[in-house]
C-alpha cells in the first residue's frame, strides 16, 4: 500500500460501481480514509440498494483499509450534506471529494418527458452542487481540498439521444471552472474528468441507437482515441489514476481543467475560446453575414449530423450554386 494520501479522508459519489469503485478502490491502496458513496440503484435511477457500498466498503476494509459506507441520494441537498457528514463522522476531517454517481434517462429530445429530463439533471448537476457546496465551506476554511467532477463527452461533444445527461455533463464542466475560480485563492483545486470506459451506464445504449448514430455519420461524443486502443482498456480501471492523481498534493497548482481518460490515453481538453473571427466597425447585416459567416468562420468544419441528401432543405440548392 503506498502512502501518497495517508491521513486523507475522501468522499467519493456513485462508488458502489464502475469508475466510482475503481476510484475508492486506488484511493484506499494511497492510504486515504474513503467514504464510499452511493445510492445503489439501477441505471435509470430506480430500486435504491445498500448493498453495492457496503460491499465496496467491505472489501476495502477487507485489504486492510478504512472505509465506511453511505447510502445517501445527491440529489437532494439534504442527502449531500448528510454525505458529507458521514466524512466528519467517521473520520473527522474531510480532504477530497469525487463526485462520480450519475444515472441514464436515454431518449431523443422529440420523445423525452419532462421527468426523463429532470431526474438526470438532479442526479449529475445537481447532485454536484448538493455535495460539493458543503465540502467547499470545509475546504475553505481549512485552504486545503481536492474536488473532482466527471464530464462527459457527450456534454462536450454531443451524442444523440442524450440532451438531458449531454446538458447536465456540459454544466458540470462549466460548473468545475466556475468552482475552481471560487475555491482557487483558499488552496483548493476543482478539475473534472471526461471518461472513456465500458460500465454499465454504457452497456444500457440499446444496438438500435448505435446503428442509428453510425448510419447518420454521428459520433458518440467525447475526444478522439487512437484507432489501436483495445477494447481490454476500456476498463474502469484504467480511469482512476489520473482521477487519483489529481487528489495528491503534487497536483497542487492544477486547477479548472478537464482531461479525457480513456485507456492508456489522458488528454487535456482545450478550453472554449475563438477558432475564427470575423470583425467590422459597425452592425453586420444579414446580408453580410450569409456572404461571410459559411465561407469564413464554417470553412471545412462539418455538420455533425447532416440531413439526407433527398431531403428537400430550404436554402440547400442555392448555398451548393453559389459562387466559391
């Protein structure tokens, strides 16, 4: 067992399973004392159980570490200041938080209710803010913590089907620079973690889906990952180092950024700033703007889910008989 994080105490959300497990799993070989969270239920959120954290929590426990259990929802802000309570509880302290639990409501946007919508978003963003709101009043007024949210590329890149998790994971990472901007001047670090893993979160994407998005020409969303990674690295696993990592003292001066980590590859994601700029004294009329918004700031950058070629589009034939 190393001892990078000896004397540590970390929270870590939706841990029963998946990336949250392998994360409290390499927290508890690094020495910290972890609260292993979750509310233990299906993928869609529904039939809580105690049973995945307190097996995790057993089996940390069972390597000679020290763990204890939380059954708590972050869904609601009761539920994460219990969460976080359970920390000071048991351990007295608290150091590093991972907010990790999360749920899937799949469902094109046509099709999706307004409880498909709010479950996920009460689950990913605001179950971030339920938990982290009360770990931050202890961060800062001890100038010490490590906070870690996951993103996801379907929030920084789109995938169909998910506008309700794509909007809740592209709010977390605006949520994790916002977070690190607060916390930043009382030495407390925020950054967020984009994975690439199978879990079972993954494996509920029905075929019907997949061809969907492959017959269209869409991606599932996220960073690009080298064509040689091998499906054995998919695993959850290999998502906890560098999630652990950016809880040690040694990534101190890390702040606001999110990393895609999917296998053997970790990428620092760039932040939204200008590609292309186009500039005039005054106000651009439409007509200036459709002579030089397609050809200038659009040049050479796709429509990443392109209508047919027989659908009949407004505005289609004219754009394709203009003049380069």
């Amino acid at each position: 067992m190393a001892e990078r994080l000896k004397g540590r105490t970390a929270v870590v959300t939706g841990a029963g399973r998946g990336i949250g497990r392998a994360v409290a799993l390499l927290l508890a070989q690094e020495d910290a004392n972890v609260v292993v969270n979750d509310y233990g239920v299906a993928v869609d959120g529904s039939q809580p159980s105690e049973g995945p954290a307190k097996d995790v929590a057993d089996e940390i426990k069972a390597a000679g570490g020290s763990a204890v259990a939380s059954f708590d929802t972050v869904a609601t802000v009761e539920g994460g200041e219990q969460i976080i309570k359970t920390a000071l509880d048991a351990f007295g302290r608290l150091d590093i938080l991972v907010n990790v639990a999360g749920i899937l409501r799949d469902r094109m946007i046509f099709n999706m209710t307004e409880e498909e919508w709010d479950a996920v978003i009460a689950v990913h963003l605001k179950g971030h803010y339920c938990c982290t709101k009360p770990a931050s009043v202890i961060f800062r007024q001890q100038r010490y913590g490590r906070i870690i949210n996951f993103s996801s590329g379907s929030g920084l890149t789109g995938t169909t089907g998910q506008a309700n998790y794509g909007a809740a994971k592209a709010g977390i990472a605006g949520f994790t620079r916002v977070v690190a901007r607060d916390l930043g001047r009382y030495g407390v670090t925020c950054n967020a973690i984009s994975p690439g893993a199978a879990t079972r979160m993954t494996a509920t994407v029905p075929d019907s889906a997949r061809q969907l998005r492959a017959r269209a020409g869409v991606q599932g969303g996220g960073a690009p990952q080298p064509q040689s990674l091998l499906a054995s690295m998919r695993e959850p696993e290999y998502v906890a180092p560098m999630t652990v990592f950016l809880c040690t003292d040694e990534a101190w001066n890390i702040n606001g950024k999110v990393f895609a980590v999917s296998g053997g590859t970790v990428s620092l994601l760039q932040e939204e700033v200008p590609m292309r700029t186009i500039a005039k004294d005054g106000m651009w009329t439409l007509e200036e703007l459709r002579d030089l918004v397609p050809p200038r700031l659009m040049y050479g950058l796709p429509n990443p889910a392109p209508p047919p070629p027989d659908l009949d589009i407004p505005g289609r034939a004219a754009r394709q008989a203009a003049p380069a």
